[in-house]
C-alpha cells in the first residue's frame, strides 16, 4: 500500500518535536488537576493548542477543551482526560507528584502516565498535521476532557450529544505501551444495602444487626469471581467491594442499615441489569433481604454544569477486521518501525461514550504503561510520547491510502 505522504518525514519532524513534548508534558504534570477542578489545567491547553498551530480553539459548556485542525468532510476525534486521581500518601513519592520532573528520559508526576502524556502527544500531532499540510480534507477534533476518573465517558457523551460534534471514528489516548486496543469490559457500580433493627449494644439480643446481615453476601460477592462470564478477547467479568459503611444511633448501638459499593467489571454479552439479576439470586442476598441499584453521578463540573446518569457503562469490542483497526495497526506498524501488539484495556476508558454507547469506530493508542496509572510511580517516555504524536498525526493519511485501494479494488483496477 502507497502511504499518500511521506511517512519518515513526519515521523522525523516527530521526533524533532521530542524537547517540546516533554517540557509540554511537564507543564501539564505541574498543574494539578483533580476531577471537578481541571479550570486551571484547561486554561493551559487551549493556550498550548493555540500557540501549536490550532485552527480554533474552544472550551465547551462541561469545561472540555476543543481544538480542530482543518475543516474538511472526514470527521475524527482524540481524546485525552486532564482530570487525574488524588496523590495518597506523599511521602511514597520518589518524585514530587507536581513537578514534572524529567530524568533518564521520562516525566515523572501525578497524570504522567494518566493522562498527561497523552494530551501532550496528541497537542503536538495537531502542530505535526498543520506542519506537514496533512489536514486536506479532513476535520480533526482534539478533545481534551474533564471528569474521566469520576465518570468515565461523561465528557464525550457531552461533545456528542450537546456539542453534536459527531466523528466518523474515534482515538482514545489514554496508556497502551503503544500497542493498539480495540475494545474494554464494561462496569457498573453498585449499591447493596441491608436493613436492622437498632437497640442499645449492651443487649444485642434485642436488635438486628445489619452489619452481620451484610457478611455473608459479602463472602458470596467474593466467591462470584469463580463463576461470571468470559470472552475470549475482553476476558471474564470481576466484582469487588471497594466501600463499605453503616449507618448507627452511636458506637453503642446496634446498626440499622449497612451499605457496600461493588465496583463490577461486565465482559461481553453482560450488563448492569444481568448482573443486579445475578446479585438477587444469592441465598444470602435474598434470606437478608437485601436491596441492590446502581450509583448515579451527578457532580457539577469545574464550570458549574451537572449532568447526572448511572454509573453503568458498557463494554465494547471493534473488530480486528475492522477497516479503523487494520489503519491503526499499519500506522503504528509505520511509527515504530515494527508490527505492533494488538490488545485491549483492563480499565475502563471513554471509548464507553464514543463505541459503547454511540457505536462510533474506536481504538486507542497511547504513550506509557496502564499498569502505572494511579501509582506513585506514573511516569511516561518521552520516546514514546513523541511516537504517539507521530501515530496521532498519520492515522488519517493512512486512512486514507487504505481507502483508495478499496476504491481501486472495487473498480476492479490494481492500485499503486
């Protein structure tokens, strides 16, 4: 296949770029960003998408920053979060979590990995299109996201059905070593409460306690995990308690109410309902009684605006057959210089907005290791942030090249 542009030209220019990346990257990691608070990060990335060639740059009503190069028929998205996660305990740092350090040539801090390194890349790619004049005919939206790590997906739900800025396809940036994912288990998170009877603790006799009530669908939950679905590419389903709490008069009274929170990861074919089904069926979920529904997000953003929906998200597989996925793979085939990997994410990520729920063609390619996320120990490549940038910035040449060999195909002539 004939790349309609010159491949180590970009790829060169990317790398050429490899001192902007990581100082921009480091300036990202500087400015903390916690989901409900990424005001101030956005700030920064419109000016850094202004000052690296962006044709318009906007910040939308949610607090999403929107850039776009070009203002052609083909629509594409990039997303990468500017929310992170807290920093925990400090002192477990090797590197203060908001000074972007750099040594041995990665960046090191809070967001490094997750999502920071990402959102530099995909900034550079825009100056990288603009640069080499790959912006014929095409529209790229460079979405930069707010509240991923509370609400996966609430954001680009937003772009796509407020802003109405709908892609032909769609790139998640978030951490794949720069292998190319094309799908995710879904997730649900749920509540399972339990009801008592309240009564002085010196006579427990006298009461119910809904603690003790919870025990042993807690040990059920536990031993769900041996036998929930699976799929070959996405994996088995999971469920874990990640809260727990109850609700009493004082220490010296018997709880009336407990409650815990599951954090259940759906593989393909399942869902919130079919999993909250499951639930109802355990002998001690139904001998206690118990009550089980979905949490529901509905925290205003950094600009004031709520939006509310359950905390259910589905889960999503693009084919590997599929014309965006086999473009992803000779991209990065073309970036690294090798055929990549081809995988999926254990997390869960936005692609629940633009494939799970919106059908959009999705796969995601970005700088660093998942298994970093959240750490005290985030750190991203600047090696691998300036390939991302070069991924970024090709993939709809690409595209294209493949699309006229279909063209030729069906026409039944031989393409170049």
């Amino acid at each position: 296949m004939t790349i309609p542009f010159d491949g180590q030209r970009l790829v060169d220019r990317a790398r050429s770029h490899g001192v902007r990346v990581g100082a921009l990257c480091r300036m990202l990691v500087a400015v903390p960003s916690l989901s409900g608070h990424e005001g101030k990060i956005a700030e920064v990335v419109a000016h850094e998408m202004n000052r690296n060639l962006f044709d318009r740059v906007r910040i939308d009503a949610l607090g999403n920053v929107i850039g776009t190069v070009g203002c052609g028929r083909t629509k594409r998205l990039i997303d990468g979060h500017m929310d992170t996660v807290g920093v925990g305990d400090e002192a477990a740092w090797q590197h203060h979590p908001f000074k972007g350090k750099l040594e041995d040539g990665r960046v090191w801090g809070r967001g490094a990995c997750d999502q920071k390194g990402g959102l530099a890349s995909m900034i550079i790619a825009g100056r990288l299109i603009k640069e080499l004049g790959l912006d014929s005919g095409i529209t790229v939206w460079f979405v930069a996201s707010c509240q991923e790590e509370d609400c996966d997906g609430l954001a680009l739900r937003h772009v796509l059905e407020h802003e109405r800025l709908v892609p032909d396809y769609a790139v998640i940036t978030e951490p794949t070593g720069l292998a190319v994912h094309r799908g995710q288990r879904g997730r649900v998170e749920l509540s399972v409460v339990t009801k008592g009877r309240s009564c002085h603790a010196s006579t427990p006799e006298r009461g119910e306690n809904a603690v003790y009530s919870m025990m042993p669908i807690v040990r059920e939950i536990e031993a769900l995990n041996g036998r929930l679905g699976t799929d070959p590419f996405l994996g088995p389903g999971s469920v874990a308690v990640t809260r727990i709490e109850c609700r009493t008069p004082s220490n010296n009274a018997l709880p009336d109410e407990c409650t815990i929170v599951l954090d259940r990861r759906l593989t393909a074919g399942e869902t919130g309902a079919s999993a909250i089904a499951q639930l109802e069926s355990l002998p001690s979920f139904r001998a206690s009684r118990a009550t089980v529904a979905p949490l529901t997000f509905d925290a205003p953003s950094w600009k004031g605006l709520p939006l509310r929906q359950e905390k259910e998200f589905p889960s999503w597989v693009l084919p590997e057959d599929h014309r965006l996925t086999r473009a992803g793979v000779e991209t990065a085939r073309l970036v690294l210089g090798a055929p990549p990997r081809i995988d999926r994410w254990v997390a869960s990520t936005n692609g629940v907005a633009t494939m799970g729920r919106h059908q959009i063609p999705t796969i995601g390619f970005g700088p660093s290791d998942i298994a970093l996320a959240h750490t005290p120990e985030e750190r991203v490549a600047v090696d691998e942030m300036v390939k991302a940038a070069a991924f970024y910035a090709a993939l709809g040449p690409v595209l294209t090249a493949m699309d006229r060999v279909l063209e030729f195909l069906e026409k039944g002539e031989a393409p170049d």
